[in-house]
C-alpha cells in the first residue's frame, strides 16, 4: 500500500501551487478516490499561495468520480492583512472532478473565548471493536484503525444515524498538520449507513469543515468524532460532524451533503 505520508510527500509539484499526481488503486472508495483525500490534495496545494496563515474554513464540492492521473491547480481569489480565500479545482481526463473553496485567516486579539460543545463522555480507543468489524470495508479504509464507541455499523438497521468513533492513520509518521486532519476527518462512512438495512451506494456530495484551532495535536494519533444524520429522506442525507482530539479539546465542526441510493 501507499502510505499517506509517501503519496503526499511523492506529489509532483509545479509552479503557483500547482500539483500533478496518479492515484494508488488503495486509496479508491468504489468508483472514485476517498474523499478525504481528495481533499487533502487540494489542500495541499492551497498552502502553496497561502503559507503564512493557518487554514479557518474549507468548502468541498465532489463534482464526479476522481481517480487515475489528475492535475491539482489553485487560483488566490483575494488575500488581505489577516484572511485569504483560494479556489482549487481537481481535474482528470473527463474535466473538473473537485472544487475547493479554502478561507484562511491570522489570528486577532479578540475578547470573545468560547469552547464548541464538549466531547463525549467515553473510554479510551482500546475499549471498543472495530467499526468495520470483519465485514468488507472499501479498500481505502484499510489506511485508518476506526473504533466504534456509541451508535450501530454500517448496515445494522439503528434508528437513528448516530456514531461517535475513534479513528486514526494506521501511518505513523503522518505529520499533525490542517491537510491531516482533513484528509482523516471524511474516513468513517456517513451516520446515515448505520441506518440501512441492506447495502446500497451512498456518496457524499458537498463537505464544508471548520477549524477551530491552529494548533493540530493528539495522543497516539487519535481522534474522536460524533457524526449525525440529521435529516434523511428523498435519496439524500443532511450531516453534521464534530472532532476533538484524544484530550477532549475541539478541533472541527463540519457539516455534509450524501447522495442515498438505498
């Protein structure tokens, strides 16, 4: 397998952010690449323009199918003292498969200090089974161990799509940084497939991020996430995400669109 950290640090890069790669055949999710990957792709090109401040908010668009030979290109649509925005487009032989749109911004005195909403009261990652069981899993899911603390797996028929989980890079030497922290936060499938009763094609559609700290860091590479079906019917699912890291410190919220084919 292809590592995380050997396919970012492999990327051929070019003038102005620009980034050229292939796709390993381990980090496809069915048709199309992982979608944390993806973004992190763009991501990673992003910072090229923008490298003097930290990442605040990221807006995803999975336009189609990415997978093969793509090409990463950012354009800075404005940048002031304190925020910059740049839009990325990822294309492939068939055209724009991903669009980005990526909001940075230095940080400012404020008087204003309020922490998002605590994190779940659970026991350590060693406390509970694997999410994806002994069940098929798709093949990009075997870069990250994920844990299933509270809620149902995938396919389980739960009444409601509820999971909070421990999740991880099996990879090490993966750096603490925005692009990591993006490229782990899509790994778990959407709260809606605990809901299902048999499998059936899901897809996320739009992904919008929020980063609440500069200051990426965990123990043992951990991280907890609480994701939410919030509304589920007419064939799409409305998602709300939160993550902290393994001391309960808030880190992103998040929100996405999926596409139910079941």
């Amino acid at each position: 397998m292809t590592t995380y950290s050997e396919l970012i640090g492999g990327l051929s890069r070019g003038l102005n952010g620009r980034i050229e790669t292939a796709i390993p055949d381990d980090w496809m999710q069915g048709r199309t690449t992982y979608g944390g990957l993806t973004a992190a792709l763009c991501l990673e090109s992003a910072l090229e323009l923008v490298p003097d401040m930290p990442l605040r908010a990221a807006q995803v668009a999975f336009v189609g199918p990415v997978g093969g030979e793509v090409v990463v290109s950012p354009t800075l649509l404005r940048k002031g003292k304190s925020s910059a925005f740049v839009n990325v487009d990822l294309v492939n032989e068939a055209g724009v498969m991903a669009r980005c749109i990526f909001t940075f911004g230095a940080k400012r005195p404020s008087k204003i200090s309020q922490v998002s909403r605590e994190a779940p009261d659970i026991k350590g990652p060693e406390d509970y089974p694997s999410f994806f069981g002994s069940g098929r899993r798709p093949t990009f899911a075997n870069h990250f161990n994920v844990r299933l603390a509270k809620g149902g797996p995938p396919v389980s028929g739960t009444e409601t799509g509820d999971v909070t989980l421990w999740l991880r890079h099996k990879d090490e030497a993966a750096a603490m940084n925005a692009t990591t922290l993006l490229s782990i936060a899509d790994a778990p499938p959407p709260a809606a497939m605990s809901m299902m009763t048999e499998p059936g094609p899901i897809s996320s559609m739009t992904w919008m991020a929020e980063f609440l700290t500069d200051e990426i860091t965990t123990s043992e590479g951990w991280f907890l996430v609480h994701h939410v079906a919030q509304a589920t019917r007419d064939g799409y699912s409305s998602q709300s995400m939160r993550m902290w890291n393994a001391s309960g410190e808030p880190l992103m919220i998040g929100r996405q669109t999926i596409a139910v084919f079941a």
